[in-house]
C-alpha cells in the first residue's frame, strides 16, 4: 500500500499511453460518465467521481493528489470482484 512517505515515481506521457485500457470493475452506470472504479493492473485502481476541495472536506492535499467522491455501493462492488478475481 503507497502511504504519504512512500516515493512515487511517474515517467512521460509516453509512458502512460502505452498502457493497456483500464479495466471496468464497478459503476453506477457503464457509459463513463458516472461514478466508477477500473483495474489498473494488479495493484492498483483508479477512481472517477465527483471531484472535492481539500477545504471543502477538510484536508489537506499535497500537490498532485485529488479527492474523489463515490457511492460506498459502487466501491464494495469493485472490491467483491477483485476478491473474487484474485
């Protein structure tokens, strides 16, 4: 698990682009316009939903890193499948 002290490294635009699609786990809806979380790979997923202010939530967020807001339904769905794909 990556907490605040562990270093994370990104490489360059090219990098990223030639990574496979992320893969669908859970959703409201499956159009890509909902709340939803994707398989990066094995060790990771990414979240989209409604984006929130660190002052609006009350935290404070470190340059590069965002809070995103989604229905616990849709994030126990994802987490049911990854267990259940291992």
């Amino acid at each position: 698990m990556t907490t605040h002290k562990d270093p994370v490294t990104t490489t360059g635009a090219a990098a990223v682009t030639s990574r496979p699609p992320l893969e669908f786990l859970a959703g409201q809806c499956t159009g890509g316009t909902c709340p939803a979380v994707y398989r990066r790979d094995a060790h990771s997923v990414v979240v989209q939903g409604y984006a929130l202010t660190g002052n609006a939530a009350g935290v404070d967020l470190p340059d590069g890193e965002h809070l995103v807001e989604i229905p616990v339904d849709v994030l126990l769905a994802a987490a049911d499948k990854i267990r259940n794909q291992g």
